[in-house]
C-alpha cells in the first residue's frame, strides 16, 4: 500500500466503527506504538493518538 492508501485504509476502518487492532491489521501493522510514529512522521497525530491510547 502506498501512504496514502494506507491513511485512507485507517480512516475507513474507524469510520466503519472497527477498532483499532482490526485498523492496524488491514494496512499490514503488527505494533500500535510503530504506527503511532509513522502517522505522526506523516502529519496525521489526529489518528496517531488513536493507537497511542492506553499505552
């Protein structure tokens, strides 16, 4: 997937109501805190946080 896609992918699955283990698995991620910082690197802290709860 390309950056975008994978952004677009994110947002599908929680608008989808999904949670974020089932987001994280459709773009191909297995640790929350390594998508964490890759969507921060890619201005989207909005979804980071996300997958930064609870941690």
């Amino acid at each position: 997937m390309r950056d975008p896609e994978i952004i677009e992918e994110i947002e599908w699955q929680f608008a989808l109501g999904q949670s974020r283990h089932a987001a994280m698995t459709a773009v191909g991620y297995r640790q929350e805190q390594t998508l964490a910082r890759w969507l921060r690197r890619h201005n989207r802290p909005d979804l980071a946080i996300r997958f930064e709860e609870n941690h």
